[in-house]
C-alpha cells in the first residue's frame, strides 16, 4: 500500500440534503481517480460507501462511509455521509474531523433544510467549503435559480467557478472559469470530455462570473 506524507493526504466531508446525489457524485469521483474499474450506481446497489442492506433496500445513505483515491500524488478521503434529518448528526461527525466539504444542491430542489444545517457545521467548525449544484441534467434544472437561491440564504461568498453548458436534457459539459475553457463531455456516462474554446452563446456570461470570481479572490488574497 502506498503511504502518503501528511501534507499529501485531504480528508472531505461530501455533505447535503438528502437525495442531492452525494453517493452518486463519491461513486464517480472514484471512478474518475481509477479507484474502481465500475461506476457504481445507487439505483443498483452497487456503490462503494452504501454497502449496508438497509441503505442498499432504501436507496439512502444512512451510516457515513469512507472511501479512498489518489489524484495528482494526494491521497483524497472521501466521507459520504447521510442527508435526512434522522441521521443527520453524521454528518456533523463527518465535517469535525475534515479539511474541507464539498456541500451538494440539487438543481431542481435548490437549497433545502439540510442544505442549511450541513453549511453551520462547516461554519461551526470553520472549513472551507465547495458547492456542487447536481443534477444539471434533470427536468427543471436550472443553475441560475439554484445559484439564486444560494446567494439568497449564504450571500455573495458563493461564487461559480464553473459554469455549465445547456440545460436540463441538453447539458453538456461545463466552461471551467479559472481556465476560460470549455469541458465537454461524452453522453456516454464514461466521465471522457473534449476540451474546446467556450461556446459564443456563453462568452459574456463566463467573462461575467469570471470578473466576480477575481473581485471576490482579490477580496481575500491580493497575491492570488
């Protein structure tokens, strides 16, 4: 087994409401990494951190569950963890002992109750945090009222770095802010994309969120 200096290693609490897709997103980064050769899907009950027959019946997660990958020479700990209300303490378990939590809103729903919760744990415990809107690619989608909703309850510290490409059924890929480049991926599921100048249609919007990106990283850091 290989064994990772300190200073390699990144522990992160994958939080949300339930059902924002927090297992799902875990399954793929893992596959992503090459951790697995099968993209596990919760639907089949084939996922690495939902092995327990309750949570595999029940389609939720309700125990938090450690998974492991390495990427760019960093050993990244993935804590899964559970959503409802009745399990939700896990979470808060989860986010004590993690460097970071990547905090799951689904796009149709936007920010909802555990959304909330799970942001004053990061907050209680002071770690940074990452926001993935999920589910980009269902029926009433939409990244702009999710975004909407967030400034709403968390306030202009919610910033985008990404920004996706089509909606709903036509999502496609997503244009990479810090980048200023365009990521397309294959409808296939495979996780490949090609790599393309940003669509005309969405060069005033990225230039858009790009200058709010380096208005708000200058607030904090000038150097950055």
């Amino acid at each position: 087994m290989k064994v990772f200096d300190s200073e390699n290693i990144r522990n992160i609490a994958v939080v949300g409401h339930g059902d924002s897709g927090k297992t799902s997103l875990v399954s793929a980064m893992l596959y992503s990494a090459g951790a697995v050769n099968r993209l596990g899907r919760v639907e089949e009950g084939n996922t690495v951190t939902d092995y327990d027959e309750d949570e595999i019946q029940r389609r939720i997660t309700i125990n938090t569950a450690l998974a492991r990958c390495e990427w760019n020479n960093t050993k990244i700990n993935l804590l899964d963890t559970p959503g409802y209300r009745a399990f939700i303490l896990d979470a808060k378990a989860a986010t004590i002992g993690a460097e970071a939590a990547l905090v799951l809103v689904d796009a149709v729903a936007g920010v909802e109750v555990q959304t909330e919760e799970v942001w004053s744990y990061a907050e209680e415990f002071k770690i940074p945090r990452v926001v993935v809107i999920n589910k980009l690619d269902r029926e009433r989608a939409s990244f702009s009222r999710t975004l909407e909703s967030l400034h709403a309850v968390f306030g202009r510290v919610v910033v985008p770095v990404c920004l996706p490409i089509g909606d709903e059924k036509n999502f496609s890929g997503v244009v990479d802010l810090l980048r200023n480049r365009a990521f397309l991926y294959q409808p296939d599921g495979s996780g490949n994309f090609k790599e393309s100048d940003i669509p005309a249609e969405l060069k005033d919007q990225a230039e858009e969120l790009r200058s709010q990106l380096i208005e708000m990283v200058a607030e904090g850091d000038d150097s950055l």
